[in-house]
C-alpha cells in the first residue's frame, strides 16, 4: 500500500514537469505579434478583394 503512495507522487511530478515542458515550448513556438498584424493585414485585403470582386460581378 505505500508504494502505491509514492509512484502517485513520481505520476504527478512527472505529469507537472510534462505540463511546464509543454508551455515553455509553446510559448517559444507562438508567432509575434508583428506576424499576427501581418497576417491579419493580408486576411483583411484579401477580403476587401473578394467583395470588391463580388460587387464588380453584381453590377454587371
């Protein structure tokens, strides 16, 4: 019955140190803010194209 005790203690020391490996690689892989704006920039033309587009088609 103690053994068990302490392999639920190594589990969750195991299980914490996995979730803190998992967030400091995460937050080393997330894009920077100047590549967020830059891709929400090319989103937004794109966009305005399309319905520039869609308009150009309807007057037609």
């Amino acid at each position: 019955m103690q053994n068990s005790g302490m392999g639920m203690g190594i589990f969750l020391t195991g299980a914490m140190a996995g979730m803190v490996a998992g967030a400091a690689l995460g937050a080393s892989m997330a894009p920077s803010s100047r590549q967020i704006k830059r891709t929400v920039n090319k989103a937004a033309k794109k966009v305005n194209q399309a319905v520039d587009n869609l308009a150009s088609a309807i007057e037609m």
